[in-house]
C-alpha cells in the first residue's frame, strides 16, 4: 500500500517485507499476501482473508472491530478474559493490548459498542448492565492510545460522568480533535438524548458533559443510531445528522471561527426557535444504520446512505455555504423489507441485513449468511458471496477505513479484507443506459472503445430527436464511417449539420499525426477533398436563391473564417486552380476576389475588380498588398476614376515606390481634379520624399508655370540661385518660362544664366523694383553700373525728370551725375542740376585729398624701409663655436643650421621636425615636392652622363638646385619657432580631429 495513504508512524522501524520472516514476525497478514497489494481481476469485489498473529496470550472470538487510519481495533472474549487488541496493518509491528476484564467481570458489565476515531487514537467502549439484576448502570470506557519507540501504551479510564447512559452513537470531530484530544464530539443515548463531551488523558476526573437536545421527549427507549459532524468546505458552516430507527434527523448553524462548543448548534432548537428537518420511515426494524462516503483524505462527504426499514436511502450533501437543504436528493434502494414481515425469525434474519457499508458506486451488505453489494445507480446486485458459519464462523458487522477506503467484514473467528477493483468500469454503461450521456461520456473517456459506443448512441438519440446540429458533434467523434454519416445529413434541407460534421472530421484529419510519406499523401488527398467539398457547400448556402442579406452575410461570415484557418490556407494555395475553378462556376466574384487575395494573387483580383467597375474596391486591394509593380501597372486607370484617394494612397507608400516609374500615371490629366492631384504628390515627392530626378522636377516646373506661377516663384526660390544645386534643367526651365510667357520667373532663370542684361531689360518691361534688383545681383562693378545705366536711361529717356535721376543716384553708388546728364536735353537748364553737381565735385575733391595723403603715407613708408634696410647691411651676428641648438641642445657647427635675427639658432633637421606640424595643409605638401624635385636633380648630376655637360648646363642645374632649396628654406624658416610660430599659433587647439584620436587610443 502506497504510504502517502497509509502513513507510517515515524516511531516505527521500517521492517522488509520477505517470505522468510513473514510467518515468525508477522502481526497481520492475509491469504494472499500484503491485502495492499491488489491485482486488477476480473470481479469488482473481492473477499481475502486476513490472518491476525495474535499474541500467544490472547485467545477467544472476535466482539467487535473498528477501523480508522489503517489502526485496527478489535475486541477478543472468553468467559475468564476480555482483551483489546491495536494493530496497524501497513507494517508488522507487534499489536497494543488492553485487558478490561477487571472493568467488566467484576460489575457485571457487558459490551455492547465500539467507537474508534478518525485518528484512530481515541477509542470509546459502550457499557450495559448483563441483566437487571446486576446492579449497575450503564457507563463506557474511554481508551487513549499512545505509541513509543518499544512498544504501543493504551490507557483505559471508566468515564463515570454518563452513568445511567446507555451510548449508542458517536461523532467524533474531525476539525478539532487530534492525537491528544477527541475534540468537543456528540454522544448519542439509548433514550434520544444528545450529549456533548471533550476527552483526552489530562482531564482525569475532570469530563464535562453537556446536554444539547432530546430527541426521545422522555421515552425510555429511543435510540439514536448514526451520529455524524460534517462542516461544509471552505465556510464555518456546521451539519449534524442524526438517525433513529424510524427517522432522520438534520441540524445545521454557522459557528464563529474561534467557537469550539457545538452548542450553539442546537440552541435555536431547544428554544422552538427552529425545528429540525425530519424524514419518517415506519418500520418494524429495532435499528438503523447511517453511512457516509467520502473520497480518500476528504473530510466532507460526497454521499450519504440511511439503512432503515423502507431499505437504503441514498443521496447527496449539500456543499453550499448558505444553502437551507442538507440532504439532497433521495434514491431508494428496495431491500423488501415488507416481504420477510411474515417469514419466521430464522427465515427473515437472514433476509434483513446486519449491516452496510458505503463506496462510491455501491452499497455493500452484511447478511446472516452472506454478503453482497448493489449499485447505487441501477440497484442491480453485482457480488453476492456466502459465509461458511461452521468453518469461518457467525459474520458479526462490516466496517470501512474512511481515510483508505478499505472494507473490513468480520466473524466471530474470521476478519476479511473486502477488495474493490475498479468499481466504476462499468459506471459508464448504466448511465448509457438511462440516456444519462454526459456521465456517460465522462465515466467512459479513459476507454476508447467505450466512449466509442457512448458518443455513437448518443449521436443516433440526438437525430432520431431532430437535434440535427448535436447529432452532426458527436457523429464527428466517432468512429462510424463517413459515408454513413454523409448520407444520412445530405437529404435534410438543412446544411448547417453536414457542414458541421465535415468541418470536425477536417479539424481529426488534420490534427491526427501521420508517421510515413505514404500516410502523408493520403491525409493531403483527404484534406483536399474535404476543404473542396466545404467551399462548395458554403458557396451553395452564400448564392442560395431568395434569401435575405442578413442570411448571406451570416453565412458570408463563416466562410471567411473557414478560409483564414491555417490548414485551409495551406490546401487552397495548393490547390489554387481546383478552387479558382470552383468559385467560377458559382459566379461569386467577390469570393473570386476574396480567394484571390488570401492566396496572394493581388494582379487578378485588381484586374477582376476593374472589370467589375469596383474602383474603391480595388484601390483598397492595392493599398493591402505588398507589391510595387502593380501600383505602376493599374495607378494610371485609378487615378482617372479616384484622383483624390489613388494619391493618397501613393502618398502612404512613400518611398516604397520610385516616383520616376510613376510618371507615365502622372501624365494623365484630363480635368483639373487630377492635374491639383498629380501636382500634389509631385510636390510631395520633392519636399517629403527629397527626389533629385531632374524629370519630377522639370514635370512640377512645367504645372507651376502654366498654371501656379506664383508657386513657381517660391520653388525656385527654394532651390536657389546656385545652377549647380539645383535640381531642374534651367534651359528647359527657361524655354517653358518664355513660351508661357512667365517674365518673373524668366527673370530669375536669366540671372541664373548670366544674362543680365536681357534680365533687366526684361524686368523693365514690367516690374522697376525687379529691374534694380536684378542689377544689384552680379558681383562686377563694371557689369551693375552698366545694367544700371540701361536701368537710368529706362527711366530718364525722355522724360527730363531731374528727380528721378537723383533718386537713381542715392539707389546706385556707381552712377555719377556725369553718367545722367547725357540722357536730358540739350536744352536742359543746369540749374535744375546745381545741387548734384556741387555734390559730385565736393566728392572728387575728398577723393583727391585722400589720394594725396595715401600717396604722402606711401612715401614717408618708403624712406623708413630704405633706413631699416641701410642699418641691416652693416648688422651681423656671431656664431660661437660652444653656441647649441635651441632645440636639441648640442653643438650648433656640428651640422646644417639657421640662425635668425632674434638671435635663436636651430638645427635645420631639428626645426623642420617642430616646423612641419605647424605648416598648413597646403604648405605641407608644396614641401614634399620640393623636397622630391630637389633629390631628383642630385640624383641626375650624380649619375655618369654618356657626354660631359657643358658649363652653361652645369650653371643651369647649379641655379635650379639654388631655387629649389631657397624655397624650402622660405617655407621652413620664414620666421623663428620661438618668436613668430609658436606665437602665431598659440589659440590653435592642441587636436584637430578628435574623432581620429579616439580610434587611435582605442
């Protein structure tokens, strides 16, 4: 048995199970070995006995047995001794054991009941007087059991409080009781009453009993025969079930968290304030039994059972926190009782039985002679076995280990271990056979087979009944052929089923794992012709005559998804032309656009929805497509039809597309809707896209020219006025400009050109403002005080208008009055000129007193040169021969050097070395070629020449060689490194290119 069940106590050594020892150190064992240890067979049920190995002292028949948490209690008799023997049958340990003897010989006493707890610690034995005559009352004994590493220690302790109460029935609380305490539990008496109790080994003496309800009213004989705490999950909500022999019996109530005492429970029923919830049964039996079941490790029941005289009442509990009901529902299972009310009391002791037990599908029953089980759900018996009295000896009761669900029945001689095996195989087939599918189905789904024949007759129920799209579900489960199915949903005029089932048996195929290429090929075939078959039907319900929009559309719907699944995908694009051929021959062209689309053939559905005159639609294909070149193929028809949205949708591609590629849709402009379009998204090419090609460019110039020149003017004031940044051809520019006769922008084009004086005669023509403008512009005096003249005589010619002319002259500091005066009359009185000839002559004479004071500057330079140069002939400068460099500072003699006026004296190498880093870039390479042209000419006069060189080629090279190394000299010693380079270049930053640095410490 798996020890997460059976716990094993951690005093104890594990002992290994082996044939050899089992029989000398064995306390418990069966016929068949370890009764854990359970092969599947063939039966639900089966009877092992188990063999005790009692201590050698202990002898007699078996009183009385419990069970709870693999501890099994018993009671051996004789007439001389009564023992109480503790085994725990997971593990072969040696027994505890009790004499009560002195507890019962000696009073009189006799038991009568034994009560074991669910943690199989506390045990409670009912005591009886033997006969009236014995003079004592009845009592019980209360027994704790402890373990220790040697051996097991059971205290037994006569409870005197409950004298003159008989105990009948116990609850044991499961939610507070533990090793060392019962917990506050209920005592059930042979006259109705209810007691409530708390035991454990420390209250010696000190046992309270409380008194909670009467359920007898005083009659001296009421006996309660099952009692049972329960407290529904997760809620402090508390259940009491009682039964009597004809009755049972609920109380519930909700206890504070912290509450121990079960009072409150009854505390509105002894004030009248509530009644209990009573089932009457009549009966002529003296007893009745109360069971419960619950799953392993659960301590809330999932059924109950009440054995009484109508037979076995079997139902459910609630489990809802604020529910009013207890018990629900109530099955009966008819023992027929009425029958053995005639029988003699032999004959009907064995037809009436002594006791039950509860599993989950079954009721176990103990009979005089026999024991059998019967199914909850059927009341069908489906194990009956009889008991040899002689050889195994008088069968007393049957019990259940609530925590492992082991059943234990007992004789007097004898202990059995019940064995169920699978006792819900065949659940599935009594809910099959009330039409209970959905049970059915759930007991049945760990066996193909079974589920199998259950989704089969539940499909055929589901269209015998109508239910046609149920049926179509689980006909898809199932294993039945398609062909059957198929034949059995085509003739009904409702497609809705078949389409269903094709769908499900699609969605087995495809998600049914195939381990060969020939399996793969067949399931493809079959993948295929079930995709083909669907689009067929689902076109037929789509194009069905006389149906409503809201019909297609529903069905349009569904469609749409069917195709959009991946597997689906997948077989259409495979299979394209199967498909395309189909939805032709249900002339469905949205669906042909539609199917299109999905297997990414955009050029057919654009094509397809021109021809059908869906220009929107078909711009929105394009726009959801991924492909350029069908852009350029069918933006020329779109922008005829949808000038406004094609551009935008052209826009929204950016530069996804090559604007050059779309000109030939641009060209065409056949209203002026289309020209503003096509002229916006050039415009946008230019500005947002950053186009070059001169072809847009000239394209834009040519519509601003005949037909926005004043946005003509602003975008070639944007491009500039640098001919070799401009992105536009200035000839064609010009020529288009001159046939539309656009003078400003010709202007402009014409100055760009150079052609000044055609620009100002041009601007004369229709703008003064833009004639002098124009003039201004070149960079040559001679050619501005030309183009104003031609400006003055514009404006003068003709008109004698002395106010003009001046105004020219304060316009243009070029022009003098001598320039104008040729342009008036001969008659012209010099008097109207007086004021701007006086202010020409004072001009002259200012620039004659400058002139004369440069010239006496110049002069006055002159002569201190000369003086300077005079003192330098006689200035000398001596180099000693302990003088060094300034730089390196060794002997200056010892190698070429230069000395400078200042006095610094520097080794030629050494100065070029500090020189050169301070040169500019310019300078830097002028002094490699020097340096190369002057070490080709050594190396020319050095090699041997085929005729001696005459003098004058000897002079010639001497001279060439002098210049070169003048030069040098000029560059490298210019100036002193100390007193002018290095000053020179004192705000220059130590590092030029930062980036170039960084690479290089990297």
């Amino acid at each position: 048995m798996d020890t997460s069940i059976n716990p094993q106590p951690k005093f104890l050594p594990r002992i290994e199970h082996n044939s050899s020892g089992a029989a000398a150190n064995s306390y418990v064992a069966t016929s068949s070995g370890n009764p854990f240890e359970t092969d599947e067979e063939d039966e639900i049920f089966s009877r092992h006995k188990m063999v005790l190995r009692l201590p050698s002292n202990c002898t007699g028949d078996l009183m009385h047995l419990a069970v709870s948490r693999n501890w099994l209690v018993c009671l051996l008799g004789t007439p001389e001794r009564t023992t109480l023997l503790r085994f725990f049958l997971p593990r072969a340990i040696p027994p505890g054991e009790a004499v009560l003897e002195k507890y019962l010989s000696g009073s009189g006493y006799k038991i009568t009941r034994m009560f074991l707890d669910p943690t199989g610690h506390h045990i409670i034995i009912a005591l009886v007087p033997k006969s009236a005559t014995a003079g004592v009352s009845p009592d019980f004994l209360y027994i704790h059991c402890l373990e220790s590493p040697q051996a097991q220690q059971l205290k037994v302790r006569r409870i005197e409080k409950f004298k003159d109460h008989e105990i009948t029935a116990v609850a044991f609380n499961p939610y507070h009781g533990n090793e060392s305490s019962t917990g506050p539990i209920l005592l059930g008496t042979s006259r109705g009453l209810i007691f409530e109790t708390e035991l454990n080994p420390a209250a010696d003496g000190h046992v309270q009993r409380k008194q909670l309800y009467d359920l007898g009213l005083g009659r001296p004989k009421y006996p309660i025969t099952g009692l049972k705490l329960l407290r529904v999950p997760n809620s402090s909500r508390y259940i009491i079930v009682v039964t009597s022999p004809e009755c049972i019996y609920t109380f519930q109530e909700t206890l504070k968290a912290e509450e121990r005492s079960l009072q409150a429970i009854f505390a509105g029923y002894v004030s009248g304030v509530q009644e209990p919830h009573c089932e009457e049964r009549k009966t002529d039996l003296t007893f009745s039994q109360l069971r419960f079941f619950a799953p392993p490790n659960s301590k809330y029941p999932k059924q109950w059972a009440w054995l009484c005289g109508d037979g076995i009442r079997v139902g459910e509990l609630s489990i809802e926190a604020n529910s009013a009901a207890t018990l629900i529902g109530s099955t009966l299972i008819n023992l027929d009782f009425e029958k053995t009310m005639h029988l003699s009391y032999g004959e009907r002791r064995l037809n009436i039985p002594k006791a039950f037990v509860l599993t989950e599908y079954h009721a176990v029953l103990l009979y005089a002679d026999h024991v059998r089980a019967i199914c909850l759900l059927n009341q069908e018996q489906v194990y009956q076995e009889p008991f040899d009295e002689a050889r195994v000896g008088k069968p007393l009761s049957i019990e259940r280990d609530e925590l492992t669900g082991s059943i234990y029945v007992y004789t007097v001689k004898t202990v059995f271990n019940l064995r169920v095996t699978r006792e819900e195989r065949n659940v599935w087939r009594i809910f099959l056979d009330k039409g209970q599918y959905e049970l059915a189905t759930a007991h049945a789904a760990g066996d193909p087979e079974h589920l199998q024949l259950v989704l089969c007759q539940r499909a055929d129920a589901a269209f015998a009944d109508g239910s046609y799209q149920v049926a179509a579900d689980y006909y898809a489960e199932t294993d039945k052929t398609f062909e059957e199915v198929c034949l059995k949903f085509m003739v009904l005029p409702d497609k809705r089923p078949i389409i269903n089932y094709v769908k499900k048996r699609l969605s087995r195929v495809t998600t049914k794992p195939m381990e060969t290429d020939e399996l793969d090929e067949d399931k493809m075939n079959i993948i295929k012709a079930l995709v083909i078959w669907l689009i067929d039907l689902y076109l037929i319900q789509i194009n069905m005559p006389d149906k409503d929009e809201e019909w297609r559309s529903s069905w349009q719907t569904e469609y749409d998804e069917f195709m959009m699944e991946a597997h689906v995908l997948s077989c259409t694009r495979q299979n394209r032309e199967t498909v395309r051929q189909l939805i032709a021959e249900h002339a469905d062209p949205r669906n042909m656009a539609q199917f299109a689309i999905v297997i990414g053939d955009y050029d057919e559905v654009v094509a397809q929805q021109l021809k059908a005159e869906c220009y929107a639609e078909a711009l929105q294909t394009l726009i959801n497509q991924r492909n350029p070149e069908l852009f350029y193929k069918y933006a020329p028809e779109l922008i005829t039809r949808l000038p406004k949205p094609t551009v935008d949708a052209l826009m929204a591609q950016g530069s996804r597309l090559e604007v050059e590629k779309l000109v030939p849709t641009l060209i065409i402009m056949e209203n002026r809707e289309q020209r503003e379009q096509t002229q916006r998204y050039l415009e946008f090419a230019i500005y947002k896209l950053n186009t070059t090609n001169d072809a847009i460019h000239n394209f834009l110039l040519h519509l601003y020219a005949e037909h926005e020149p004043k946005l003509l003017m602003k975008y070639l004031e944007i491009q500039g006025r640098d001919e070799s940044l401009v992105h536009y051809d200035i000839y064609y520019a010009h020529k288009v400009c001159t046939d539309l006769d656009v003078k400003e922008a010709r202007v402009f084009l014409e100055c760009m050109l150079h052609k000044w004086i055609s620009a100002v005669d041009l601007a004369l023509t229709f703008d003064m403002k833009l004639a002098k403008e124009t003039a201004s512009r070149p960079s040559d005096s001679k050619i501005r005080r030309k183009l104003w003249l031609r400006i003055a005589y514009h404006d003068i010619k003709g008109t004698n208008d002395v106010k003009k002319a001046l105004n020219l002259l304060k316009e243009c500091d070029l022009l003098r009055i001598e320039d104008l005066l040729p342009f008036f009359a001969d008659f012209e009185k010099i008097d109207n000129f007086k004021e701007a000839i006086c202010d020409a002559l004072r001009d002259y004479n200012q620039r004659i007193q400058e002139l004369q004071r440069e010239m006496a500057e110049t002069t006055e330079q002159t002569d201190r040169v000369t003086a300077e140069l005079q003192q330098l002939r006689q200035h000398s400068l001596t180099v000693n021969s302990l003088d060094t460099c300034e730089i390196c500072e060794m002997m200056l003699l010892v190698k070429p050097f230069f000395m400078f006026i200042c006095g610094h004296k520097f080794h030629s190498d050494c100065l070029e070395k500090h020189v050169v880093p301070l040169l500019t870039k310019e300078q830097c390479r002028r002094l490699g070629t020097l340096k190369q042209q002057l070490e080709a000419e050594v190396q020319t006069q050095a090699q041997p020449q085929p005729g001696a060189l005459s003098k004058q080629q000897a002079m010639e090279l001497q001279r060439k060689r002098a210049a070169l190394k003048t030069e040098i000299e000029d560059i490298l010693a210019a100036d002193c490194l100390f007193c002018g380079l290095l000053i020179s270049t004192i705000d220059q930053p130590f590092v030029d290119d930062w980036e170039q640095v960084n690479v290089e410490w990297e």
